[in-house]
C-alpha cells in the first residue's frame, strides 16, 4: 500500500469510546465541519444539515433527552448489559456524551433520494478530517435518532423539520489508548 497524508489519516482513525473533555480549537472544528461539507452528494444536493453540540446547555440537553430515550428503551426494548470494552479504552455512558466536548448530528431531506448516502459521507468526511488533527471521533447515531422524531424536538434542536436524523459523532481527544483493529478482512474485494 502507498501511504500519503490523506491515507495516514484515514487509517489513523479509530472509534473511541470516551474522550476527554478539552475543547478542540474553533479553526479545527470549523475545518472538520467544512470537510463535511466536500462530501459527494447525488447531483450536488447537498441535502444535509449539520447540528453541532458545544455548548454546555446542549451537552445538559443532550444528557436529559438521551436519559429520556435509555430509560423509555430499558421499560419497552430487548436492552441488556452494554458489550465488555477492551483493557484500557474508558467507557463513559452517551447521557454524558462519552466525555466528548463535541457531538455532530447530521440530518438530511427525506424528500431527496440520495439524502440517507450523503449525509453518511459528510460524516465519514468528518471522522476523516478530524483524524488528521488527531481528533478522534465514535459513532452514536442509533440512539440519537431518536432525539428528533418530532417536531417540536426538531426545533429543539435546530433540525429542518422535513430532515431526519441519519448519523451522530461525538469528536474529541481520545481518553486511552485506541483498541487495535488488526488486518482487515479477507475476501471482501473481487476484481473483474
């Protein structure tokens, strides 16, 4: 494999678990949220919506509607004992957003095909982007798209109302060591 800036940071990238809580300076964030926004989209689109969380008064919002969401799923889903986490990666619950000081939602127009696909690329661009100023970044978007499945929490929360959630990180500097990913899979290339 040739490695080149842009590779080096791709392969840099990890999902963290628990961050820790120092601020990630603006021209970064802002960098990290541009790059988002060079993501591919179906015919220039661009059918995205970025909510970015820094705030202290987001971050005890997103505490309180995230406990919300954990305890109506304790009483009514299957739930269970989170997964063991590797020696050394620090697990901090998502009602605390994992320690990080950034949470990016990103919700797109269900009324564009493709939206789905391109927000997810604006959030891969974003993990990417963020890998490179060694900002690590964990996936999150699962419980979050419940945050706004209405239109008063969409307004909460500054989503467009014919949006939909389609994918949450959180961003900041990883707390421990990242697990190792080991080789990648076999047999997932063909070529013709």
């Amino acid at each position: 494999m040739i490695r080149n800036e842009t590779i080096s940071s791709i392969l840099a990238r990890r999902s963290f678990k628990g961050f820790k809580s120092d601020a990630i300076p603006e021209e970064v964030l802002e960098t990290i949220i541009e790059a988002g926004k060079y993501a591919p989209t179906g015919m220039n689109r661009q059918p995205w919506h970025f909510t970015v969380v820094t705030s202290e008064e987001g971050r005890t919002l997103f505490k309180s509607e995230i406990e919300a969401i954990m305890a109506e799923a304790a009483k009514n889903g299957p739930g269970g004992p989170p997964p063991a986490q590797p020696a050394g990666i620090v697990v901090k619950p998502e009602s605390e957003m994992r320690g990080a000081p950034v949470l990016i939602i990103v919700s797109t127009d269900k009324n564009v095909p493709t939206a789905f696909s391109d927000g997810v690329l604006a959030m891969g661009n974003m993990m990417n982007a963020a890998a490179s100023f060694d900002v690590m970044s964990g996936w999150t978007h699962m419980v979050v798209r419940s945050l706004a499945n209405t239109p008063d929490k969409k307004a909460l929360w500054g989503i467009p109302e014919e949006y939909e959630i389609c994918a949450a990180a959180f961003f900041g500097y990883g707390d421990g060591q990242p697990k190792d990913r080991g080789p990648r899979k076999e047999g997932t290339v063909t070529f013709k």
